[in-house]
C-alpha cells in the first residue's frame, strides 16, 4: 500500500510535523496486504490526518471489514520528540483521532447487500442511486456505528466502481456475477469543536475511462478551515503570556519578613541563659517554610586580592561574602536523617583566584538489600500478580453446554434457552460467533 500527499508550492512554507505510520491487518495481522497506511501534517495551526486502507473482502465480512477499521485507528500512532526541560526529553504520541481533520480512503470492501446482481445493474442503468444506498454495508455500519463512526462522506450520486471486466467498462461477467459495490470510498472526519462547519466535500465522482483495474477509481475535492494567524499577532499573544506567567510566578513566591534581622547579646555571662524573640512573617499568597542552618564557622571566600589572605584592596572595597558553598537535599522520607556533613571549611592557603575554595566530607546513608532477599520479595510479587489476574478474569458457566433440536421441520421455529452466567469478580461480554463449517483438526 502507498499513500502520497502532494502540497501546492504556495502553500509548503506553511505545512510542518509532516508524520508517517502503518498497520497491517493481513494474515495474523503482519502481512501487508491488508491494513492502512497514514499520513499526518500541520498546516498552518491545524492538524490534519490522511489514511489509506485496504479491508478485508468478499460479501459476508461485514465483520471482518469492521474488525479490520478498528484495529487500523486503533494501531496506527505517530511519535514526536518534545522539550520537557530534562535532558533525555519526552515524546509525543497522537493517534489517529487526536488532529483537527482525518480524510480515510481506499478500498474499503464494503458491498451492497441485500440485492441480486441483476437487480442492481438494473437500478445502475435507471440511476437510482438513493435505493442502492440504503443497501450501503458502509452506511448501515455507519448508522449502527459498528464502523466509522462519526465520519461522512459526500453524495454517492454516480455508478458503483466495482467490479468490472478489466480493460472495458462493463460490469463482471464472469461465472461468478459479482454484484456492483461502492468499494472505493472517501470519508472525513472533523473534530466536535469544529462541528464539522469547516469541512466539505466540493466534487465526489468516480472516472469509468481507466481500465487498467477491475476498480474504477474515486476522486474527492474536500475544503478544509484552518486556523491561521499573523506572525506578529501571535509573538504578541506570546509576549503577553510570558509576562502574564511572569506575573504569576512572582506572586507565588513566598514572601517573607524578619524582625529584627540581626540579633546582638551584650553582657553575656558563662552559663546565664539570654533569650530574644524573632518575628517571622509571610506577606505573601504562598506557604513557606523555614530552618536554621549550620552557621559557617570559617571566614568568607570571596573578594580576595590574587597571590594574597587579603580581602580586596582595590577602589571598590567589594563586601566579603559566601560566594562558594555546599548544599544537600535529601528526599522527604528520609526526613535528612540519611544525610549530614562531618566537614565543611575554607582553605585561605590557596591564592590563585580572588576566591577561596570550600570542601564539604558529606555521609549518606543508602538502602541495600541482600540478592537472596530481594529475589524472594520478587518472587512474591510475582505470585501476588498472578493471583490478582487470575481473579480479575470472568469466570463463566453455560448451561446447558450443547444444544440439540431434534424433529425440526422446515420454517417451524424452535426454541431452546441457554442460561449464562457469571461466577467471576469482574465484567464479562459474550457474542455469537459464525459456527466453524469444517471438521476439527
């Protein structure tokens, strides 16, 4: 399968995010003979996603087709690189439904049931589009919303495009007859805060001059709103918001106030206890928090005359101060008790720089365990996971477990009732599934 999407000249400078991503639908869902290839796009400031599918075939595969759709929307997803301020980054995932637009096409397979063959070509020839249509498998699949749910798609007022005898413009006419299907589709779909107002579909018709195929192709002129704006409207907006976070930020601060700020013990006397009373205040909208810390019991490292012990003789007379320092953080649980400082000093001796240089001995406590022991915890783990799934699963009984109608008689209906119940701890589903018609191998 291949998917091109061609952009005008005029209109490349603004497309950007171009994406690519498939899924396989076909034999135990690797072999790409069935399943959707994808194409995603920003343009301007909208995003828009184009898919291209092959479903499964044949009349009866209703199912199989549904089943097919959902597992392509469901599978396909584009990966992006974004900024989240660490250095590994994150990325961005988007499936198929997370843009403004989705336009699906292709070979969708999707018949007109209900209908024989001759039947239909002849309400082909008298043009009666709007009966063939409520025969759509795809539009009863869109009703029920057992499919494409929430798509449209444009007027289907031209001739079914399969099947034909290729190299003519006649329908199959072969042994087999196949009924006249609208196989080849485009569909569109728009996010709920658009409603759809900013999509349509201008041209929808099908071209019975190429031959090449037992398909006659479909082609759509489908219109698009976009969200755009003027560059410097928008490094307006953007100015306002960082200043308005700006703003925010600051008024988050804690804002705190001391009195006094310094403290003075005159007259101290050995062993007589002094006390004095600090006022601490928050001005601010915020929590604080607060702790006294070690007083650094060595002199400030900085502003020092180079090659000397002497604090800065030069015109500027600069403040000593506590340039270069050592913190530590431990993480909440710990409570810091993990962590402490046996060591924290100056070394005036070196005089290369107009800073001291500090050194810190800082213990930490880490947690270890034994292997045997945490392979046993392991283990257990395990066990308890296993347990949980296991009790997670519907646990279901049918009775009776085998039906039997004996003496049926053509077109008299017969009824058995089978009781299903649930003896689990959780949710379960049940549906009829198509009997195996061969025997077990």
């Amino acid at each position: 399968m291949l998917i091109f999407v061609f952009v005008r000249d005029s209109l490349r400078k603004h497309v950007s995010n171009v994406q690519v991503a498939d899924a396989a639908t076909g034999i135990m869902n690797i072999m790409g003979n069935k399943g959707g290839v994808a194409v995603r796009m920003m343009v301007h400031e909208s995003t828009i996603c184009f898919v291209c599918s092959h479903l499964a075939a044949h009349m009866e595969n209703v199912a199989r087709r549904n089943q097919d759709y959902q597992s392509i929307a469901r599978t396909i997803a584009f990966t992006e690189p974004v900024a989240t301020g660490d250095a590994a980054g994150g990325v961005a995932t988007y499936g198929v439904f997370d843009h403004d637009y989705v336009i699906w096409f292709g070979d969708l397979n999707y018949r007109i049931g209900g209908l024989r063959s001759g039947d239909v070509k002849a309400m082909i020839m008298a043009r009666q589009w709007n009966k063939l249509y409520e025969n759509d498998q795809l539009r009863q699949q869109i009703a029920s919303q057992g499919a494409f749910e929430n798509f449209m798609e444009g007027a289907l007022n031209f001739p079914p495009g399969y099947k034909f005898d290729v190299g003519t413009q006649n329908y199959d006419s072969s042994e087999k007859q196949r009924c006249p299907a609208w196989c080849d589709r485009v569909l569109y779909w728009s996010d709920a805060q658009w409603s759809g107002s900013g999509l349509g579909v201008q041209r929808y018709n099908t071209h019975p001059s190429l031959v090449i195929s037992d398909h006659k192709p479909v082609s759509a002129l489908v219109t698009v709103k976009v969200r755009a704006s003027k560059p410097e409207e928008r490094l307006a907006i953007y100015r306002e918001l960082v200043r308005e976070l700006d703003r925010k930020e600051n008024d988050s601060r804690p804002m705190t106030a001391i009195s006094p700020f310094e403290l003075t013990f005159p007259d101290c006397k050995y062993f007589v206890p002094v006390t004095q009373v600090v006022e601490l205040k928050n001005l601010g909208i915020s929590p604080g928090r607060f702790e006294f810390v070690r007083a650094l019991n060595f002199p400030p490292g900085y502003k020092f005359d180079v090659g000397t012990q002497n604090y800065d003789s030069s015109e500027k007379q600069r403040c000593p101060a506590w340039c270069d320092r050592v913190l530590y953080w431990s993480d909440a649980q710990w409570s810091g008790s993990g962590l402490g400082v046996q060591r924290y000093n100056t070394h005036p001796s070196l005089v290369i720089s107009d800073h001291k240089p500090v050194s810190a001995l800082v213990t930490v406590k880490v947690r270890a365990s034994k292997p045997e022991e945490r392979l046993a915890i392991y283990r257990e783990l395990v066990r308890e996971l296993d347990r949980k799934e296991n009790d997670s699963r519907p646990m279901t009984a049918i009775s009776p477990f085998e039906l039997t109608f004996p003496d049926c008689k053509y077109f008299v209906p017969v009824t058995q009732v089978v009781e299903l119940k649930n003896l689990g701890i959780s949710p379960g589903r049940f549906e009829f599934v198509r009997a195996l018609n061969f025997p077990p191998g």
